[in-house]
C-alpha cells in the first residue's frame, strides 16, 4: 500500500512566483499563465508520487482552493498513477500537518 500526502501548493512559497512574474499571484489573469502553471505543477507531482511511492495526493493552498479550473489540467492522467484530491481542511491543512508531525517520529517524515 502506498502513502497519502498532503502538499499546500501556493501557501507556503507564493513569494517565488511572485518574483517569477514581477507581479503578486492574486494579480494574474492570464489564462494562459494558469494552464502553464497546472501543467508543469501535474508534471512535478507525477514525478514526486513516482520518486515517493504515494497513491494520492490530496492539495490545499490558496492558488489550488481559489483556482478550481485548474483542477482539469492536474487530474489528466499521467505516466504514473496517482489520484489528486482537493484537501478537506482547505487552508487549514497546513496548521493540521504541522500539530501531527508534532507526535510522530522524525525517522518516519519524508524530508
């Protein structure tokens, strides 16, 4: 059996985007730049659920909730299978992942 993981897409590092396109994210309203953006991010969690052995990978963060069009472009089908899933908690993901690692042995956290 494979491993769950959640990632935050946007929350954690939007200001490296940021620096990328010269303008804030919440600015961007270029159809265009999403599809790119879905399309390389896709290509990266394939690449990860390969490398990791993950079955599913469920996201949050403000690009991925305020974003749902990009949804298509990141569900296509890919070299490996891998089921994305929206984050039930939503932007609070993050602050639920940070109190479970707080009990859970640091051998057992993907680095």
């Amino acid at each position: 059996m494979g491993h769950y993981i959640v990632l935050v897409i946007g929350a954690c590092r939007p200001d490296a985007l940021e620096r990328h396109t010269g303008q804030p994210l919440s600015t961007i309203d270029d159809d265009r730049f999403w599809r790119d953006y879905a399309d390389a991010l896709a290509a990266g969690l394939a690449n990860f659920a390969l490398v990791a052995g993950v079955e599913a990978i469920a996201l949050g963060g403000a690009i991925i909730l305020r974003r749902p069009e990009l949804w298509h472009r990141l569900t296509r089908p890919t070299y490996v299978p891998l089921r994305l899933v929206p984050a039930e908690l939503g932007e609070d993901a993050p602050l639920a992942g940070a109190a479970a690692l707080l009990d859970t042995d640091e051998q057992t956290i993907l680095h």
